[in-house]
C-alpha cells in the first residue's frame, strides 16, 4: 500500500526518474546478454549442448524482461505527455491513459526499479484501492504483451533450438542441430499429451484409405436403423455390350456391312444447295438469249428505211 498521499509533483519527477533508470537497466542487461551469448557459443564449440540449452533458457528470460522494460518506458513517457489528465478532479481514469496506469501498476512488482515501485504508489493514491483490485484480480486494461513477457514461465524448446542456431551462426561455429531431436521436439508441440490424456501407451497404425463402407455401416447401426442395406446394393445403370461372333465373318458379310455403312449416293437427290446451283445457271442463260434477241431486232429495224424518206423519195421520182 502507499506510504505517501498524492503529490503531482511528485509523480512527474518520479517518472522521469524511472525512465533514466529503465534505460540504464536494458543498456546493462543487454552488456551481460552479450557476454553470455560468446559464453554459449564456446560450449556449442566443445560439444557441451546440454550445458547451453540451460544457459539459453536465462538469455531468453532476459530477452523478454528486457522489452517489458522498453514497454513500460515507453507508458512512463506517455504519462508525462498527457500528465493533465492524471490532474483531472475526476477519480476515474481518463480512458486515453487508463492502459498506461494499469499497466505500469500491473509491472512494478515484477521490476527490480525502486523509482518504478514510487510511480506505482503514487498511481494507487490517486485511483484508490478499486482500481487496483481490477487489476490485480482481473487484469483489467493491462497490455498483454506485458503479462506474457513477465509471466514466469520455462520457454518452449522449439525457441531454444532458434537461439542456438543464431548464437552458433553469429559466432561462427560449426553446431548443427540434430534433425531427430527436432522432429521429436515439433511432434511433443504438436501432439504431445494426447496419449496421456486418454490413457493409451501403445501405437496407433493409421491406414491411408480407411474402409468407408464400415465406418458408414458402424454409423448407421449407432443411429438404430438395422434395415439398412450396404452401399454395394445401390442400383447401377446397366448397359448393353454387343454380342461377340461365334465365327469368324467372311469378306462378302463384310462388303455388306460395308455397303451398309457406305451406300451408294449415285441416284441420290442433290442437296438443296447444288438445285439452287442450276436454276441459277439456267436464269442467266436466258437472260444471255434475251439479250442476243433483242439485238438481232434492233439490227433489222435499222436496217428498214423510214417511212418520211420514202415518201420524200417517190415525189423526186414524180417530179422527174
């Protein structure tokens, strides 16, 4: 619990004052992550695997302390941007910074800063005891990137494989991981705890194309009806193939069945297309025989004298 009543001054110096100090924190523990990396990397060298799975598994606790700090720094810069809102008369939390207070509350005690620890305080003064009840209890508004890089948990083991593998890959060393190890480890993510759970410790064979017909079969019977018929008794649709010889055909059968398929289209009426073929050829020759008659009579009537010059000419003939 507070041992001071709110001071707002108080609260900003006590901020600012934790910001420095989460700087100062990851700048250290990254120095000392540094060192344990070229320490890891040298057991992988002399063969000492198991050795470094362990020390790994701290790096990675470091690793993610680290970036909650880097989170609660970034709240703490929050809260001093929007400082007026913690002023306010109101005792609720305004909701633009309620995510910063609770989670700030929430990672104090999980944080070695005394600095941190101050702010928490000052915050639980201000809010009142409610507030922090929801917290604490449920959670409440908290980030949880933060409650799941602080939970205090051992890391899983497809992780670890990924940090050796780029410690021994950054540090030049020749350490390849075992590929039955890892496909025991893949297959314990996966699957593990299944057998366990329903009591079976021998091994199951799958096959690859299960009996449909049985598992439909099992169903059916499960559901009462016992009059079911199985799935070969659907009627199919019969088809009729033709009857093989007895002896062998002779080659006049064959020209039959030949002249059968291939008849004789001599006296065949010509299609539609070759009749209207004809008629038009017809048209067109006595359209040309028209013309031809019609020339010849024009050529007669010119050669006939006119009627007037043969009147002219008789009274010549007369005058004479």
């Amino acid at each position: 619990m507070p041992q001071y009543s709110y001071n707002s001054n108080r609260l900003k110096v006590q901020l600012k004052l934790t910001i420095n100090r989460l700087k100062l924190s990851q700048q250290k523990k990254n120095s000392i992550n540094k060192h344990a990396r070229r320490e890891i990397a040298t057991l992988l060298e002399n063969g000492k695997e198991e050795s470094a799975r362990i020390r790994v598994e701290g790096i990675i606790r470091e690793d993610l302390y680290i970036e909650a700090m880097e989170l609660l720094e970034l709240y703490c810069e929050l809260l001093l941007a929007r400082f007026g809102l913690i002023d306010q008369n109101s005792r609720t939390c305004d909701p633009a910074i309620i995510e910063a207070v609770s989670t700030l509350i929430y990672g104090a005690p999980r944080m070695e800063i005394v600095e941190l620890q101050r702010v928490r305080e000052q915050l639980i003064t201000r809010f009142g005891k409610e507030f922090l009840d929801n917290i604490t209890q449920h959670k409440l508004h908290v980030n949880e990137r933060v409650v799941v890089k602080l939970e205090a948990k051992a890391p899983d083991s497809y992780l670890v494989n990924r940090y050796l593998e780029e410690i021994a890959k950054s540090y030049n060393v020749n350490w390849v991981l075992n590929i039955e190890s890892e496909s025991l480890i893949t297959y314990d993510l996966l699957i593990g705890g299944n057998n366990s759970s329903n009591g079976n410790t021998e091994s199951e064979t799958y096959t690859a194309l299960p009996d449909l017909q049985a598992f439909f079969m099992d169903s059916l019977k499960s559901n009462g009806s016992s009059t079911s018929k199985p799935l070969d008794s659907t009627p199919k649709p019969s088809v009729s193939l033709p009857e093989t010889p007895s002896k062998r055909p002779d080659s006049n059968s064959i020209d039959k069945s030949l002249s059968n398929l291939f008849p004789d289209d001599s006296n065949a009426t010509p299609p539609p297309y070759e009749e209207h073929k004809n008629d038009v050829e017809i048209e067109t020759k006595k359209a040309e025989e028209d013309t031809v008659s019609k020339k010849k009579e024009s050529n007669t009537k010119d050669d006939l004298p006119d009627f007037d010059e043969l009147a002219r000419r008789f009274e010549a003939l007369k005058k004479k």
